[in-house]
C-alpha cells in the first residue's frame, strides 16, 4: 500500500529533484507535514534542505503578519463593537453566549465571501430584492424570500420584533468590529483568509507553492488557490477515490469533483481506484455497550506484528471513548502514539475545579460567618488530590457531619490544615485569583517522594493554572470585570476545549486518533469505535444567528455541508485500507446508538464489497448466586461473648429482630462491624420524626413531675399551644441548630413539625381518656440477663433497651412503645414473633415483649404487667387498643405469656451461639428489598 503522503513526496522528488528548500507545501492540518518530511527523507540519498511546511492559516498568518486571536478576546472585542453600534447597555453576561454564535457567523461570512451590508439587510419587499441583488440565481432569491416572507412590516410578533432590533445592528456591528480588529494587528480566522484574498497581490510568492489534501473549498480558498493557479505559481495533489468521485449523487465527492474540475491533480488517476480493488477485508462488529468496544481492543489487535504497529490506527468517532480505549491496550504494544490529547474537563484538577465553583454557588453568609452547603463540601474532601493529604482527618470530619446532620457546615471548622483552609477560608476575591491561589498551593504540597507518580497530576495543574491565568489577563487587558458565575461558565467552556497532550513519537508506535485526525493519512489496518448513526456523523445542528434559509440563499455552509464533510473523511480513510473492523453499539441508551452509520449502510448494500457481520454479546451467567453461609469461628464466638461480661455491654432488641429476620445481616451489622450508611438528611425523614417525637413527649410530661397525671393536666397541656411548640422546636434543633433552620429554608420541614404537634395532641387526648395514670420511666434504658446453654456450658447473656415509657394505671403497670408508623398489634402466637419465615412478623409486639421481660427483671414486685403499642396514625381511629393481642385476644398480663415466650427466646439466644448455626441468609426476599447490605450478599 502507498500512501497519499507518499505519493506526493515521490511526485515531488520526481518534478523538483532534491531542490526543494524554495518549495512552499500547504497542507490542512500539521499532522501531515510531519509525514511528508519523513516520506521524502527515505526517497533521497543525499543531505538536502526541506521545503517550508504551512498550514493554511499559518501561511496566511506568515505573509500579513496579522495574529488569529484567542476567541475569548474576539468575544470580548465583539461585545465592544456592539454596544457601540447599538447604543444599548447590555451586560457582557448576557451577551457572551450569543456572541460566540455571531463570532462563528461573521467566520463563515468571510470565509464564503459573503456581503455583510446585503446579508444583514431587512429585505421585505420582492422587488426591493430583485432589482439590489441581481447577481443571485433566481433559486437564491425565492429561498431569501421564503424568509422575508414571514415578516409583515404592519405586525411584527415579539419574537420578530427582538430579532430585528439585534440584526438591524448587525451590519454596523460588522464594520466596527472589523475596524478594531485591524488596528490592534489581529484577527479571526475568516478575516484572515478574506483580507489576504483581499490583498493577495501585495503579498509576492516567488516560489512554488504545493496544495496537498484539501477538501470543500470555501468561496475564499478558491479565490486564493485560483490566482496561484493562474499566475502558474501552484501544483494541486487532491486525495480521492474513484468510487465516490465519479457517482453524482454521492455525498463523500460532493465537493471534490469540483476541485478537480477547478484545479487539476497533479497525480493520475490510477493512483486512485482503491476503495473496490484493494483486497479490502470489512467486518462489521455490534457491541452491546460502548465500554464493550474498548474491551475487545485485545482480541482485534491479536497476531499483529510490531511492525504493523505504525500501519495501524484505532480511529475513535465519539472521543469520549479515549480513557477505555487507552486503558484496554495490549501489555505487550509498548509504542503508542495518542493524537487527541488528554481532554482536560476530565482531569483529577479538571473536576476539582468544576467542584471549587460548586462551592460557591452553594454559600450562605449569617452575620459574619460563613456556611457551606455539606454536598459540595463533602465531594471536595473527598476529591483525592484533598483526601491525600489527610485522609484520617477527612474521615473523621465526613462520619461528624453525618452522625450530627449538618447541612450547613461553618466554614471555621474546615480549617484544618493549609489546603482546606485556603479553599474554605471566605475571601473577597474574583474567582480567578481563588483558583489559582488554591492550585498553587496544592503544586507545592505533593510529596517529594511520590514525585513520579504525581508527575500527571503537577503537569494537570500546570497546565489549567495557565488557562486560568491567560482568562484572567485577557480580562484585565480589555477592562471587562464579569461576574463570578460567568467566569466560571466560561471556564467550564475552556475545560472542555482544552486537552493536554500525550508525550509520543508520531512517526512510531499503534496510532488513536479522532476521525479529523486521519486527513491525508493512510493505514493498512484500522479499527473504527462508535460508527453509530448520530454520531458518524454528528447529527447535532450547529447554533447560528443566521436562520438556515438565509445560510441556503447566500450559499453560507448548513448541516448539509458538515455532513458531506463527515463523509469524504469517513470514505477516505477508508480507500487505501485492506484490514477494516468498524464496531457501533447495538443497544439504544437514552435515545442514542442502537443503528449503525448510515455510511456502513452505504457500504453494504450499494458498494458490492463483501461486509462480514458479527453481533458480539456479552456473557450472561444464567447461574444463581451461591449462598453465603458464615461459620462461626473462634473469633466470631468471642465477640459474641462480649454481650456476656457485663451489662455495660448488651444486645439491642433491634439487634435480635436483625438476627430473626436475617442472620447475615446481623452478621454483617453486630459482628464484622460494617456499618449502615449514613446519610445526612436535608429534610426530616421517618427516622427523625421519631425522634422528634421521642423527646418532645418526654419533655412534656417532665413539666409535671412526678405528680399523677389527671385530666386538667392534660387539658392545660393541650390548651398550652405554645408549651408544644416550644418543646418540638427544641427537639427539632437537636439536629439542626438554629443557624442551620435559618439557613436550609425548607418549607417541607415546617409542616412535618406541624405534623408531630398534631401527633403529640391526639396522644394526649388519647392518654386523656386513661387518666389518672402516673408516669414511672420515659426513654429510659433497662436490661435483663438471660441464661442460655451452649456446648462449653451455661452462661447468661445481657439485653438491654431503652423504654419509651413506663406509667401505671391504678395496679396495672403499661410497658409502652412508641411507633410513629402505622404499626399493628397484633401477632398470631408467641412462636410468630420468633418466625423468621413470616414476612408479616410483627417486629414491633416481639420488642414491647422483650421490654416487658427487662422491666419485670428489675422490678420483680410488679403484679400486673400489660405491654402495648402507641401507633401513633392508627391513633386517629375510633376505639383504638394499645394492648398487644395474641390470636386477637388482649395480652392484660404479661405473667400469662412470659415462660412461652422466654423459652423461645431462650431457643434463640442457643441457636445465636450455636457453633453449628452459620450466619445465612434471609429465608424471605421480600426482606432484602429494603435492606442496606443487599449489595454485599445480592440475594
């Protein structure tokens, strides 16, 4: 296979000998010089000077001696052109996006040589069009009109009359803009190439100049490349097949078949019938996923020599693919060049920058103080270049957070040590200067002895702390101060254009590269990633100030040009290829992917190559998940034994209903010690409802004392609306303190809190109908030793709890539990409460019971014991009962039910620990659907 590049280079030696250091070669991009001077270096024998290798832009550039500029200055100098030829005041904030747009147009106005004046005008009238504009074809003036036509000069809609007010100033904005443009000596690409046009005379080229690779001329180019053309200075080498070159309806020769009508090549046409005749070999590959293309990069490369290395390249159409596709390389491919660059928005620093303006959006000032909003807070700390530097601290700080439910964390108590107090340390500073600040710091706290290792990540911040830095200048030049947010939208914006690049030999090694990457360059074997429709090509719409009909009438390029565009590179990098894989994902994933390009379509059905097809699948295990069984070891037996020594130590009945339920989660929960996640709740869930409710009862009947408790005092409870209030609220910034309430606003908050107040009165009605009563114990804890046998002997186990409430109603003692749920009372037996089986175990009656046993052990003289229930909504019903009900009948004493239910409790501690009894599985699925450890087992 010869390549293009190499065909120029023979050309060349062929018609200029080893005189080439007076030639002027043009190319597209760089990437091909690069080739062509190692392609002329193997075809001479003698030391020789190279010719001048250009871009187009940068030749222009080399003969005006005029500068492209940064396109956030073109923005900012745009912004200027406009107020001044609108007389509006209009904020650079809102200009900036919408202003990019227009940057883009007045680029392709030039480049298509288009006149602004006419372009800009507000042409209503057909006759007004017909006789100003008569050099355009009558298909140009219908599809102007077609336009114009929408607009009635008596009734403009407001959407018109906005448009009109902006492209009325269009035109002046133009001429101003262009103006400064000139003076300050740089300019945008389009106005380069138009003012070089423009002067091309000026400009002497004595030499030869070479155009190689070029595709879809602009009006511009054409006029450049035809005063070469006929002042005798040019030679054209266009890059074509025949295949697509010659069939008129073909959307990849679009453009070329008029180049080679307007500049003939300088290479014949055998040279250029590859895409049919060179043994090509096409295989069609679907992949479930696009992580799935990556992952076959080892299969596809099998068997490939070394030396094919270079004549290979993974060509990616969706470059966010680029991470995969790196990380799935072959061990054994040591040379690879990487064409497109690390993308820089998807850096450590990157993300870390994204984050640091999350923060500031997320700022709450009371007072002098300042608070942060804990989610952005808590992703910072997180962040690894943060967590290398303490990460003992940062896990101590995170588990603070959670365990006391801080939303807004102050931002003193982050100062703990130099990195995080410089971030969250409340400054009055621009944006720029706290990033750079903050990256500065961080370059110089790596360690010294991980230098290699944090090598990347230096020259990430290196290489952001320069964008940020040339953001900020570019600003203080031009004397635009934008607001914070802008500055971090536009950041965002330059993060995603920004990629830095990979240190490699071009000339060397296993090639991936992006689709535009690949003008004007060859290979033997190619593998393409994405070849989705949608995305090969991108079928998303450049945004223009210019309405597409407008665009088709003065011949500026559409979507149809960028399509045809996407083609002619797709079919060329094909053409000279003989080993081709081109895999697409299969399956659609929010709207995308699923269909192959139309381009592989094309292919198949209408180029007369043979395509194999293969449709990869990934392996499904159709195999149940083991079980997983923990045997009890010596270790485990003696943790267990820690619930014996004292009762200091005892075992939760929650910690029992776990073990019911589902031995392996009280395994994982008691025994290994993996704990729950905690979350910190914004707003109040269940669990702090509770809570809430928990202690405003217990601090409402405290301000009775130990009086009994008759009916006016609880009327003067619920007269006393205030008392409530003042009560629940004091609970209330028990998890979250008054600053924070201040600061969450949280509407939903205010009517949960109505919500418990309503609770607590309808409990005191209820009470009310039970007088008179006199509390004993609320939320107080009691326990009890339970003996158990065990192989290695007999021992007693302690379990303990914390009771809601205790009170005694004449001789009868209740053992109350508080639910704020909608918890029943009812249970089938005493064996039901122990039925791990039974999804509708009532959890609750098995702890009232267990409470009654622990109150009874240190109370032995109690005659009457009655455990029962507050489920506080079912409250609201008529005749409501508290009392747990065995098999419907009311349990009015404990004595009657407490040897059944200790001997199965007995039976339970045994089997808890038994050395036979392994921690398993719940017996019901239904159980794990809510449970925090169904991850780790994955029943």
């Amino acid at each position: 296979m010869t390549s293009f590049i190499q065909l120029v280079a023979k050309d060349l030696i062929t018609k200029y000998q080893c005189n080439l250091k007076d030639l002027t070669v043009i190319f597209p991009n760089k990437r091909a010089g690069l080739f062509l001077a190692e392609a002329l270096s193997e075809l001479v024998d003698k030391p020789t000077w190279m010719p001048e290798i250009f871009t187009l832009n940068e030749f222009i550039e080399y003969q005006t001696g005029i500068k492209k500029a940064e396109n956030i200055t073109l923005t900012i100098k745009l912004y200027k052109a406009y107020l001044q030829a609108s007389g509006t005041n209009e904020k650079f904030e809102d200009f900036y996006f919408w202003g990019n747009l227009l940057l883009e147009d007045f680029d392709d106005i030039d480049k298509y040589l288009v006149d602004p004046k006419i372009l800009f005008s507000n042409i209503v009238s057909l006759k007004e069009l017909e006789s100003g504009f008569s050099y355009l074809t009558s298909e140009q003036i219908a599809v102007i009109q077609s336009f114009w036509n929408n607009f009635n000069p008596e009734k403009y809609s407001k959407e018109q009359e906005e448009f009109l007010k902006i492209w009325n100033n269009l035109y002046a904005t133009y001429v101003h803009f262009k103006k400064h443009l000139t003076a300050e000596g740089i300019c945008y690409e389009g106005m380069g190439e138009r003012h070089f046009y423009e002067h091309i005379e000026d400009y002497s080229q004595e030499q030869p100049i070479i155009f190689a690779g070029f595709n879809a001329l602009s009006p511009c180019e054409k006029q450049i490349f035809t005063f070469y053309h006929l002042n005798q200075k040019a030679r054209f080498y266009w890059d074509y097949d025949i295949y697509y070159s010659t069939e008129e309806y073909h959307e990849a020769g679009r453009y070329i078949r008029e180049d080679l009508k307007l500049f003939p090549n300088e290479l014949g046409k055998e040279h250029f019938n590859n895409f049919k005749y060179s043994n090509k070999q096409i295989e069609y590959i679907s992949v479930p996923s696009a992580i799935g293309q990556a992952k076959l990069i080892p299969q596809l490369l099998e068997n490939l020599p070394e030396k094919d290395s270079i004549r290979t390249a993974l060509v990616l159409c969706d470059e966010r693919l680029l991470i995969p596709v790196m990380h799935s390389i072959p061990e054994d491919i040591r040379k690879i060049n990487i064409t497109m660059g690390y993308p820089a928005r998807n850096t450590s620093v990157g993300a870390l920058i994204y984050m640091l303006g999350e923060l500031k959006n997320y700022t709450k000032t009371e007072g002098e103080e300042t608070y942060y909003y804990y989610k952005p807070v808590i992703a910072l700390l997180n962040h690894k270049l943060l967590r290398s530097s303490c990460p003992e601290d940062i896990d101590t700080i995170l588990d603070d957070f959670r365990q006391k439910n801080i939303i807004y964390i102050p931002a003193k108590s982050l100062y703990f040590n130099a990195v995080t107090q410089a971030i969250f340390q409340e400054q009055n500073e621009k944006i720029p200067d706290y990033l750079l600040r903050i990256l500065n710091l961080l370059a110089h706290t790596f360690d010294t002895e991980n230098e290699k290792s944090q090598a990347i990540e230096k020259e990430f911040i290196f290489t952001l702390y320069l964008c940020i830095q040339n953001l900020k200048n570019t600003f203080e030049e031009e004397q635009i101060e934008p607001e914070n947010k802008l500055y971090l939208q536009i950041l965002y914006k330059l993060l995603g254009s920004v990629s830095i690049p990979f240190s490699g030999e071009p000339l060397e090694g296993l090639q991936i590269m992006g689709l535009l990457e690949t003008r004007m360059l060859d290979f033997k074997n190619l593998i393409i990633f994405s070849a989705n429709e949608g995305t090969l090509p991108k079928t998303n719409i450049p945004s223009s100030f210019i309405p597409y009909n407008l665009r088709v009438g003065f011949r500026l390029p559409t979507p149809e040009h960028r399509e045809a565009l996407f083609a002619y590179n797709f079919y060329r990098l094909l053409q000279r290829a003989q080993n081709v894989k081109i895999l697409y994902t299969s399956v659609i994933q929010n709207l995308n992917g699923g269909e192959m390009s139309r381009y592989l379509h094309q292919i198949k059905y209408e180029s007369g190559l043979a395509v194999k097809e293969q449709n990869f699948q990934n392996r499904i295990s159709l195999e149940e998940e083991k079980e997983i069984r923990i045997p009890k070891n010596e270790s485990i037996l003696q943790m267990l034994k820690g619930y014996t020594l004292s009762e200091e130590t005892t075992l939760s009945p929650s910690a029992l209903n776990a073990y019911i339920d589902c031995p392996l989660k009280f395994y994982f929960k008691y025994v290994a010690g993996i704990k729950e996640k905690e979350e910190i709740a914004e707003e109040l869930d269940h669990r702090l409802l509770g809570n809430i409710f928990h202690e405003s009862v217990q601090s409402l009947y405290a301000t009775v004392g130990e009086q009994e408790i008759n009916t006016p005092i609880i009327d003067s409870l619920l007269s006393n609306s205030s008392l409530i209030e003042e009560h629940v609220y004091r609970s209330y910034l028990r998890i979250y303190t008054q600053q924070t309430s201040k600061l969450i606003d949280s509407g939903s908050n205010e009517l949960i809190l109505e919500v418990i107040k309503k609770y607590i009165r309808r409990m005191f009605q209820y009470d009310k109908t039970l007088c008179p009563f006199r509390i004993i114990s609320m939320e107080k804890k009691y326990s009890i030793p339970v003996p158990i046998r065990t192989p290695s002997g007999t021992f007693s186990l302690f379990i303990g709890g914390i009771i809601d409430r205790v009170d005694q109603i004449g001789n009868t003692v209740r053992v109350i539990d508080y639910k704020t749920g909608a918890d029943n009372t009812n249970c089938k037996n005493i064996g039901s409460l122990f039925d791990s089986s039974n999804p509708l175990r009532n959890k609750a009656a098995f702890q009232t019971m267990l409470y009654c046993l622990m109150f009874e052990h240190s109370h032995p003289e109690t005659s009457v014991l009655i455990p029962g229930i507050y489920s506080i909504k079912l409250l609201f019903g008529n005749d409501y009962d508290y009392k747990l009900k065995c098999n419907n009948t009311s349990i009015t004493d404990f004595n009657a039910y407490k040897e059944e239910f200790s001997l199965h409790l007995s039976d339970l501690l045994s089997r808890l620990f038994s050395p036979e009894q392994p921690f398993t599985q719940a017996p019901s699925e239904k159980k794990c659907r809510t449970c925090q450890y169904s991850g780790i087992c994955r029943k």
